[in-house]
C-alpha cells in the first residue's frame, strides 16, 4: 500500500488550508462546495483542535479572515504552543449561522505574531460548524510602503513584489506551496525480493536534486516534475529535495516495508469450505480442480466443494505463494442417533450407490459384512438382533473409514 507524505510547513502572511495540519484530534473533514474546492473540517465539538506549522518572517499585526459555514453559532481560538503544549492566546472568533453546512462567509480578525517558526492551533471552543481556511494578511503601516510587514527602517528590500513572502529584511524569499511533493512508498511485493519504490512528483516544475541514503545506499538525482526510484530493499531513508540556485530544502523519513507471504485458513463444513485471508494481496483467483471457479476482494468467502477436489487460492502477486487444501470429506460422516437401541442412519459425503461395510464387536471380532446401498446420501445400519455395546464399523469409500457405534 503506498504511504502519502506533505510538508507541513506555512509561510505568513499567507492562506492555510485547514486540511494542511500536522497534528489533529477529534476533527472529521470532507471534500467542501466553497470556491476552490479543497477539504473542509466537519464534526467540530468543543476541545477538538488541529496544529499547524507556520513561518513569521517578522513580528506582525495581521488581519486573519476564517471561512466558516454552519447552521449554529460556534467558536473558534487561535492559540501559539510552546514545546511543553502550553498555549498562548492570540485570538477567539465567533463563528456565524449562514443557513447551511456549505454556504459560506468570512469572518475576521487581528493578532500579532512575533517574527519565527511557530506551532499555530485552531482549537474549537463551541462546536457545530465547518471551516474550510485562514488567511494572514499584514496590516501595512504609514512606515511600511510596500506593504509585506516590515518597516521602512528595517526593509532591505523596500520595493518587494505585493504578495511575496519576505524575511525579516524584508527581501523575497523562495517558498513553495506545502502540498508541492507527493511521495508514493510501495513496498517490496515479497519478501527477499528488494524491490521496494518510492514515486515522487511535484506540483511547481523546478530543476529539483533529491539524495536519497539508508541501508548503505546514497543516491543523488535530478528531475523536474517526478521521478521514480525503484529497487529498494526494506528499511528507513532519509529522502532530502533541494532546488538548483535557490536556498531550499526539504527532507522526509520513509520507510520501505518488507514483503510478505500469503497466509490464510480453509475450513469444511458439510460441501462448504470456508476461506479466510489473514494477509495477502487481493484480487484472490479461486480455483476447483484448477478451473478458476471466481474472482475477489473479500477475505472470507465460500465455495461449495465434493470430497476430493483441490481447493486454491491465488494472490494477485504471483511469488506470494497460495493456499492450497484437498477436500476430503470423509473426516465429516456421522452417524445418528447414537447411541440408539439398534437401528442407525450414517451419513456418507459422496455421490456413491453403494457402500462395503464391516461391523467389529468391541473384542475386534468381524460379526457382519454387507453392501449397502446409498440413498440420498445415507445408509441405514440395524443392530437390534446384537448385544448391547461398542461397534466398530469400517466402511470402504476412497479410504477406509471407521465409524464407532453405541447400541443399548
């Protein structure tokens, strides 16, 4: 199963979608109907919280417009969280009723946030609404002409771009979106084979160079938009993408998973063999006899079987191996009532006419043979002219069986 890692990281003034966290407990989200699409939390109830990782290249006054919907009134913190989870308050919001879960109004706010790399949560004070993001805007003073947060005696940069994100001089810097790396693990298909994957693509095409290094290996490529680097043993690396001529880096702890061996369980009551899978890679071919009967994806099903057919299951990875079981019914005959005052009904599994019996006294003396026939898959067996006690009956099917009686 492939593995999916983003960065986590926010630059402000900037837009933070709530889907981009980090950290959460006790939020639900869902694909939302606001413009731009996206996620949006649902099933907020008070204490629920999500965190975010966020970058202030200067202390700022901000703006910060929240995009909520909702059929009740709510309210919502912002908090920053030190490194012992101590908050500290920067805001509390109330949310609005707009008359719909997906209908959707902008309510703002001011907060200042000292210049860093800050760990920013949205808690939920009162629950019953829906938001979809926050955006940080710097409030622009009569000392900051170009308006990106810092002051005209601080700005190195005094004529940056609107909307370029600064340092704490004040000049751009380079950033790319949170969500630009989508890294896909997939590991080995079997075990001992060493052929673990890890897909990497990117959103904003740039000349990127990765390292990769774990389990002896250290591997240097350059791409553009993706590349894929295949041949991997199981174990942890440590993957670092950097762009060619600009001051960034970005690093992530994967790990390559072992294969595995299919591994399951049949079981036969009756014609029925039950199959459970505990571990393997579906679809699962089903075959009888080695005619492929159905395909699935469950792991536990049923087949109606006869006593001596050849029962497999199949991964959709061929060196996973199979489950194999040959059916013998045989280990299922009973018999009723028993004990009884003479008179028995043994059931036999198979589509014979006819069935050789021997009946043995306790001592292991034959007392009488016979054929029997078969009707409806049952033979009537009478020891009403015998003395009370134990039986033994050996019946000749494929392989002799052997069926204890009790007559009192």
């Amino acid at each position: 199963m492939a593995l999916l890692v983003h960065s986590g990281l926010v630059i402000i003034p900037g837009t933070i979608e709530v889907e981009d966290y980090v950290e959460m407990d006790g939020l639900g989200m869902e694909t939302t109907e606001d413009d731009g699409g996206g996620h949006n939390i649902d099933y907020t109830h008070a204490g629920d919280y999500a965190d975010y990782i966020i970058y202030s290249g200067s202390t700022s006054n901000y703006n910060v417009d929240f995009r909520f919907a909702g059929t009740s009134v709510g309210a919502i913190g912002l908090y920053l969280v030190d490194e012992s989870n101590n908050e500290t308050e920067l805001l509390t919001i109330n949310t609005p009723n707009t008359g719909d879960w997906q209908a959707w109004e902008t309510v703002s706010g001011t907060t200042n946030i000292s210049e860093g790399i800050h760990r920013l949560r949205l808690k939920v004070l009162t629950g019953g609404f829906n938001m979809n993001w926050m955006k940080f805007e710097a409030i622009a003073g009569t000392n900051d002409n170009d308006g990106d947060g810092v002051l005209n005696d601080e700005d190195n940069c005094p004529n940056t771009e609107t909307g370029a994100t600064v340092d704490i001089h004040g000049c751009a810097i380079f950033t790319l979106p949170s969500s630009n790396f989508t890294i896909a693990i997939n590991g080995e298909s079997c075990p001992g084979k060493g052929n673990g994957k890890i897909d990497i693509s990117a959103i904003e095409e740039y000349n990127y160079t990765l390292t990769l290094i774990g389990n002896g290996l250290s591997i240097a490529r350059s791409f553009t938009s993706g590349i894929a680097l295949g041949g991997l043993d199981p174990d942890t690396y440590e993957l670092c993408i950097t762009v060619d001529s600009e001051d960034f880096e970005q690093c992530f702890s994967l790990e390559v998973a072992e294969g595995f061996e299919f591994s399951g369980t049949s079981s036969v009551a009756g014609k029925i063999a039950s199959i459970e899978i505990e571990q393997g890679t579906a679809p699962f071919k089903v075959f009888i006899n080695n005619i492929e009967m159905f395909e699935t994806i469950a792991t536990n099903f049923e087949i109606e079987v006869k006593h001596g057919d050849l029962l497999e299951v199949k991964t959709a990875v061929f060196c996973e191996g199979k489950l194999e079981n040959k059916i013998n019914l045989f280990n299922t005959i009973t018999s009723y009532p028993n004990p009884s005052k003479g008179e028995f009904t043994i059931a036999i599994p198979s589509n014979i006419q006819m069935v050789k019996a021997e009946v043995y006294n306790v001592f292991g003396q034959l007392i009488k043979k016979n054929d029997y026939d078969v009707n409806s898959g049952k033979i009537l067996m009478n020891l009403s002219n015998n003395p009370n006690g134990i039986y033994m009956i050996k019946l000749y099917l494929d392989e002799p069986v052997t069926v204890k009686l009790i007559k009192e």
